[in-house]
C-alpha cells in the first residue's frame, strides 16, 4: 500500500490517518528503541570502567525503555497489518 493510494470504501481521509499515526508510532519505537540500546551499551561500559552503581543504573534503564518500546512498535505493527486486511477485504468485495 502507497501514500497516495486511496481508499476505496468511503473513509478515505480516516484510513489514512490511522496510517499517518501507524507510521509515527513506529518510528518513535524504533528511535527509542536504539536510545534504549544506548543506555545497555552505556551500561555495560561504565560497568567494565569501574563504575558498577552508574552501569548497572544505565542498564536497567536502557531495559526498561527497550520493553516499553516493544509494545509501541507492536500496536504499530498490528493497526498497518488490520488496515491491508480490511482494504483487502473491501477490494474482494
């Protein structure tokens, strides 16, 4: 499905803004998911320099953003899989 592809069914300004939300969705998981890798990285380096109390915060912090950010990225995920679905089902009809 394109950008500029529109909508058969009639609800083509609110289809494409669920996409429009979709696509921002993800993208912000995906930027805090690489921030989330960052602070395991970070983490495990203040941990080798000996930092162990700074390490270990910046790990579970980093954890802690990389779980969240799952969740985002598959509500994402799952809102573009049932938007195809339901355009696949109007185009059938």
């Amino acid at each position: 499905m394109t950008a500029n592809k529109p909508f058969k069914n009639g609800n083509d300004e609110v289809q494409q803004e669920r996409v429009r939300q979709a696509r921002i969705s993800f993208n912000l998981a995906l930027v805090t998911t690489a921030a989330g890798a960052l602070g395991i990285l970070v983490g495990v380096v203040l941990g080798f320099v000996g930092k162990p109390q700074l390490g270990t915060v910046a790990t579970v912090g980093g954890t802690t953003i990389s779980v969240c950010c799952h969740k985002f990225s598959k509500d994402a995920n799952d809102r573009l899989d049932k938007l195809a679905s339901d355009q696949d089902e109007d185009n059938c009809e």
